[in-house]
C-alpha cells in the first residue's frame, strides 16, 4: 500500500483546432428545430466521451483572467478571492464562452467548472436587468446541495455587477421562490423539477433566458430528470447561449448536445493529466466481525472524511453509533428534510460535524475544502458512482485517498467494479488495530465518550460555542 494509484487511460482533447476565429457577443440566429452543431461521432464504446465535431475553431487558451474580455468588477472579485491563475477548463473555455459561443465541458470534479461557466453567464448579463418572473439565465443542477453551491460560488461575483440571483430547488417552501422571481432575478440556479413547477404555475417564463447551462448533466439525466429538461430547454428561445458540462456523454446527454447545442467549444481534460493526480485508491479486506469497529476507527481520525452506506437507514444507525462513540457525525440522506440537509453540509464546510454519513445523495459536486478522505464502508455497485464519491477528495490540485471496505463475499464484486471504473488500488488486509490502517486513514481509537451535536436549525450552536475542532482546519470558502 505504499504507491499511489491512478485512474487509468483517457484522453485529453479540446474542440476546435485551437486557432483564430473572433467571435462578436452576439451569435447568429440559429434556426428553430435546427439539429445541433454536434455532427458525426466516433465509433467509441458506450459511456465514453465522444465529441461532436465542432466547425469554428477555438480561441487560443488565456494564462491569466486579466486577458480575458471581462467585465473589470469581475477580475476583482477573482483577485479578493484570491485566485489568480485559470485552471484548465477556464483557460480553454472562457475566451470562447465569453465571446457567445456553446461549450461541451467534460467537468473533471475540482476542476473550476462553476466559475468556468458563471463568469461567461455573468459577463453577458452584465448591465442588463430582468422583468418580473423572467430570469435572464439559468443554471441547472441535480441535486439542492449542488443548486446550492453553485449559488454559493457565484454569489459575490454576481453582487459585483449588481446583479441579482436566486436558487430555485424542493424541498423548501415554493411561495417564497415564486416571490423572488416576482422581484425580477437575472440569474436562477435551479433543480429540474421544481423549476419546472414554478414554470407550470406561471411563476417563471423561460422565454427571456439568454444563458442556459446543463451543469452535471449526465447526472440530471441518471436521475430522470430528461423530461423536466428537455421541456424546460424547449421553452428557453434559440439562439441563445447553451452550455452542457457533464462526466459521460452517454445516451441521453448525448441527445441533449445533439438538440441543443451549436457548434460547441468543446474541453474534454484529462484525469491524470488534470488536478486529480494526487488520489490513492486503496481496497482494504476486512472480515464481517470487525468492519463497523474499522470504520469507527477511522472516523474518529484527526481530520474530517465523508463515509458512505448503501441505505438510509444503514446511514442513521453508523452515524448513531459515531456519535455514541465520541465523533461528531451527522448523517446525510434523501429521507431528510431540506433545512437538515442544508445545515448538515454547512456543519461539515464549517467543521463542527468531522464525519459525514451519507448515501450516494452526497457523490457528486459536493465541494470540501481539504477534504483528503473519503471512506466507502459499503462499496458502491456502479463503478460511475465510486468515481463520483471518490471524487470529493483530491479537488483542485489537493491530495486524497479513497477507501473501500470489502468483506470476503464483496471481493470479486469490487475487483470487477475496479476494473470498469479502470483505477489501480492498493489492496491489503487489514484489521481495526492494525498500524497500516492508521497510516493510511489516521485512524484512531475513538474516546468512547457519547457526543451530541445541535437537533434543531433554531437551537444551532453560533460558531464560538461549538466544540473545539479536532480535525485539520483550512480557511473555509
Ligand atoms: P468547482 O470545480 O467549480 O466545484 O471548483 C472547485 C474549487 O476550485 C472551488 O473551491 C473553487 O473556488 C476553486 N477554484 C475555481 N477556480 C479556481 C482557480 N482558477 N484557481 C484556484 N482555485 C479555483
């Protein structure tokens, strides 16, 4: 268990040929029921990215954001936020995105995809203001957590340029929402579904949104959500900007690009050629007696890790049994209301919950900073999954290790789903004593001492009465 991994063999590209073109703000008219700029495909098996071929060449990459044609408010907040440097996707995509063109982002996770597209969708909007119920862009993402973070992220850049947004998602109260988009909002960051609701009760119309991006598209598309899309894409007008950004270009996405996009940029990075090179991949066997005293041994290590069950009630129970052993747990799952949800993740971003339980409902896009580990206490049976789950580590260029718990019965199962996901692990047996497993994970013993954390939003402890942290601490976005 001493040599890092990797995740295997795939390609690195980016649409165009790179060179020349200058593109004005405003785009051609495209045709209404036009098909998509995205033509033939290779051959590639299925589930591979496959590229629509693109016929206006890229804008060169920039190296820095000040290059870049960009509202100067903008280039500020980059600064106050400290980030000076593009990453990949932001360098290739945004001279093309800011220019008015689509984009096709196969979004590495950490890769800087939000403000890779937030900045191009802000700039456009830049000194424009929306009517009543009739937002300007929209970004649609998966999952609340997701919608929300997104919102999180392009908050301050959108208060530079005075513009307003809003975050449309279930499980909070809808009159609300239907409320802000009354004021008149340019920017809504939205799940499908209860777009879709606002939309069908008159509380939005689509027909001003000039930006419209697919963010995680093919996991809006996993999760049934093609309907709800492709009826909000239809009423969004043509001619418009699109942007799809999305791990697979499987069946469904595909049928998305085809239809709505035109002659997009397309990125495609790398994994090992992108930030993620630094993720250890470890398969730890361990036997049935001593898995839960494993898993509780890593919990309660000097740092913070997300760990994941198959079950909501499997969650429940491990965080129970965490929070009775002295680590501050809370656990994650879709049975959970909203308002939970939501300050359950704002209790692990702040560091007052060191272990957070979940189901896959936390897999993908969920940001953590410094977040190095991620804990697979029941292995994941889609191979698309671990790499999501793993993926909350080893963001932006940091280092991590994902571990997966394998009993005896689950061994040839997991080599299987090893070998799909092409990732090289390190395989060992372990025990819950065992030196290794402290190496790998810090795990410790636990103090045994039970610990509660706060039960109701309303009773939430303020920052300066929460419990020291014993975890590695970082500046918190
Ligand atoms: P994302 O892939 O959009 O979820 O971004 C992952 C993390 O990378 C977030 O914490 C961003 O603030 C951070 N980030 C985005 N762009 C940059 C950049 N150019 N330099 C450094 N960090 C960045």
């Amino acid at each position: 268990m001493n040599h890092p991994s990797r995740v295997n063999g795939q390609r690195r590209s980016s649409g165009g040929s790179g060179h020349g073109g200058s593109y004005g703000r405003s785009r051609p008219h495209r045709p209404s029921g036009r098909p998509s700029g995205g033509g033939a495909r290779s051959g590639r098996p299925a589930g591979e990215f496959a590229l629509p071929v693109s016929t206006t060449p890229a804008l060169d990459p920039v190296s820095t954001f000040q290059e870049l044609d960009m509202p100067a408010p903008l280039k500020s907040t980059l600064a106050r936020q400290g980030l000076t440097t593009p990453s990949a996707i932001q360098s290739a995509t945004l001279p093309n995105s800011l220019a008015g063109r689509d984009v096709l982002g196969r979004s590495q996770t950490g890769s800087g995809k939000t403000l890779a597209f937030g900045l191009a969708l802000l700039a456009r909007l830049d000194g424009r203001t929306a009517q009543p119920h009739k937002p300007l862009a929209l970004v649609l993402a998966p999952t609340r957590e997701l919608a929300q973070q997104v919102a999180d992220s392009l908050a301050p850049y959108a208060r530079s340029l005075k513009l307003n947004l809003t975050t449309v998602v279930g499980g909070m109260p809808i009159s609300r929402q239907a409320r802000a988009l009354r004021q008149g909002v340019e920017l809504v960051v939205a799940t499908p579904g209860r777009l879709r609701d606002l939309v069908d009760r008159g509380d939005c119309a689509l027909d001003q949104v000039d930006v419209a991006v697919l963010d995680e598209a093919d996991q809006m598309t996993d999760m049934g959500f093609m309907p709800q899309v492709t009826a909000i894409l239809q009423q969004v007008p043509t001619g418009g900007q699109r942007m799809l950004f999305s791990a697979t270009l499987d069946r469904n996405v595909d049928t998305l690009v085809r239809r709505f996009l035109n002659d997009p940029v397309v990125h495609s990075v790398d994994p090992t050629a992108g930030a993620v090179t630094t993720m250890e991949h470890h398969v730890l066997h361990v036997s049935n007696a001593d898995k839960q005293a494993t898993a509780t041994h890593i919990a309660a290590r000097d740092g913070q890790v997300i760990m994941f069950l198959d079950t909501k009630h499997a969650v429940d129970k491990m965080a129970k049994h965490l929070l009775a052993n002295g680590v501050r747990a809370a656990a994650l799952h879709g049975g959970r209301s909203q308002p939970q949800r939501t300050r359950t993740l704002k209790q692990f971003k702040d560091g007052t919950v060191t272990a957070l339980v979940a189901t896959n409902v936390a897999a993908r896009g969920i940001h953590i900073d410094g977040l190095d580990l991620v804990v697979n206490i029941d292995p994941p049976t889609d191979h698309k999954d671990y790499l999501h789950r793993g993926g909350r580590t080893a963001r932006a260029g940091e280092s991590g290790n994902v571990v997966t718990l394998v009993l005896p019965n689950q061994r040839r199962e997991m080599a299987r789903l090893m070998s799909r996901a092409q990732i090289e692990a390190r395989t060992a047996q372990i025990s819950s004593q065992d030196p290794e497993l402290a190496r790998v994970t810090g795990a410790r013993t636990p103090t045994g001492v039970p610990v509660t954390l706060p039960a109701e939003p309303r009773q939430e402890a303020s920052r300066s009465s929460r419990p020291p942290s014993r975890g590695r601490r970082r500046p918190r976005r």
